[in-house]
C-alpha cells in the first residue's frame, strides 16, 4: 500500500488531498480532500494519520495512538525553522551549517522545549566536523551536550538516540554501542531516515553490506526527494564494490540537482575505484 498526495497553498488557506493505493492491482483504498487554515496544520496532520490508520484497519495500542498524533511544539513558526533548519545542514556547505544553526536557534526562541530544534543543532554540529572545518574535538561534545539536552525533554526522542549513534560511531569509536543507539532509534521511530542512513554506514564499517545497502535504500524510500539521502545510496553501493551501481544511483542525484557537490564527490571516489581516473578528477 503506498500513500499519495500534494499540499497546495494559497495565502493563509491549504488545500491537501491524500490517497491510499493498492500497489497490486493499484485501486484506491481512501481518498480524502482537507482545505484548512495554515494555523491548522498541526491538527491536519493527526487527522490525516489517523484517517490512514482506519482505513488500513490497523488497531493501535493507546501508546501507538498517542505517538502518532504527537506534537513535538504548538508553534508553527518554530516548526517551519526546524524544517528550514534541516534542509540547510543538509546542504553540506559553511554556509549551509551557518544559517542551519540559526534557524534551529530561532525556533528555540519560539519554544524554549522544542526537542527536535536541539537535534537539529546536534545534527549540525557532527556534520560541520566533516565539512565545516571545524575540529571533531570540538564539534563531536558539542552534538552530544544538545543531544543529551533533547532527551531530557523527551527520552523517547528517536532522534536523539540516532544523533548518539552516530557520535558513538564516529568519534567515541563504540560500535557496539552506536548499534544498540540506531536499534533504538529504529524501534522508537522507524521512518526516520536519518538513522537508517547513519545506520547503513555502521553496517558498512563492519562488513554487512547487503544490509547497508537496504538501510540506504531504506532512508531513501523515507525521502525519494533528499539529494542527501540519495547520494548516500550510492556510497553504499561503492562501499560494497558495485562501482557500477554507485554511478548509476550518483548520476540520478545529479540529474535532479547538477550542482550537488556531495554527489560530485562520492561520484568522483566510484570512479577512482574503477581507475577511471580521468573522471574522477573531473569530478
């Protein structure tokens, strides 16, 4: 069953239409048409999850209920930073990381307990260690002190657990540890994708390619549209030696976005696998 949909807006008015499908013989399981003020966005979304959840019959739990329709903050400017806020690190550049910083710190100011804007900060920080020339030293406690400070909000935040897995991993050098982070981030919040690339990543360092590829290819379903995400899978693939794959993937990265510099890259290390070296310098 695959969920479809599109949200337009128009002033402070939002029109979403949402569809269930039967990927088998794809008729349409539910349709429905929401047109709702902007300040209604959030009440929107736990409708919407919870029409999707009876008309899949599927019966939850008080627990599973709750997490679904959860709100991690009432205000929806803070929301719209933390979303900006992502979209930014993501980019991988100096400037990228600066202005993701400062959205996530805006929407602090918004709400002084939003948890997920202290992931976001934490996000940022491990990634500024790789391509914001900043020392792991100094960036890797930094990610942990903001992580640490979202759990205590929420410690059941999967998002926070994740962002520990990836410190364990690549700074505190635990495996073992990192993994047991991911697994618990996976069981808290399954479709964060995030921790399945991160994931993926661990599973490469210990030889698991098979399943770091499917964690790749998983985070990617999550988000088709992430040039990050994408990007990613083809590092998997190269990481496990298909070169091949990995062009392949990398090139369609490219083609939604020409100008993504960390498909360039990773594009550039499959081709100087396969000596091509003349390429890769290109890239």
């Amino acid at each position: 069953t695959v969920l479809e949909g599109s949200v337009r807006k128009s002033g402070n008015r939002l029109r979403i239409t949402a569809q269930l499908i039967n990927v088998a013989d794809e008729s349409h399981l539910w349709s429905e048409k929401y047109d709702r003020e902007m300040e209604d966005v959030f009440a929107i979304q736990d409708e919407i999850s919870l029409a999707i959840v009876g008309a899949l019959k599927v019966k939850l739990l008080k627990t599973e209920k709750a997490a679904i329709v959860k709100r991690h903050t009432e205000d929806l400017e803070a929301y719209n930073l933390y979303l900006k806020g992502n979209y930014y690190w993501q980019m991988m550049t100096a400037e990228g990381f600066e202005k993701a910083i400062e959205c996530f710190e805006q929407a602090l100011k918004k709400d002084l307990d939003y948890a997920l804007a202290y992931c976001g900060i934490a996000n940022t920080y491990y990634a500024i260690s790789y391509y914001g020339n900043v020392p792991p030293n100094e960036a890797y406690p930094r990610a942990k002190e903001y992580a640490k400070k979202a759990l205590e909000i929420d410690n059941t935040l999967a998002e926070a657990h994740s962002v520990l897995g990836f410190i364990n991993m690549n700074y505190e050098w635990n495996w073992k540890e990192a993994e047991r982070e991911y697994k618990q981030a996976l069981q808290l919040n399954p479709n964060y994708a995030l921790t399945h690339v991160w994931y993926s990543f661990l599973l490469t360092f210990t030889e698991r390619h098979e399943e770091a590829i499917y964690e790749a290819k998983r985070a990617q379903e999550l988000d088709p549209l992430s040039d990050f995400l994408r990007a990613h899978v083809g590092i998997a693939f190269s990481f496990a030696g298909q070169h091949d794959r990995a062009i392949e993937e990398l090139h369609m990265t490219l083609t939604m976005n020409p100008n993504y510099y960390l498909a360039h890259y990773y594009l550039g290390w499959a081709y100087l696998a396969k000596s091509m070296f003349e390429e890769a310098i290109a890239e």
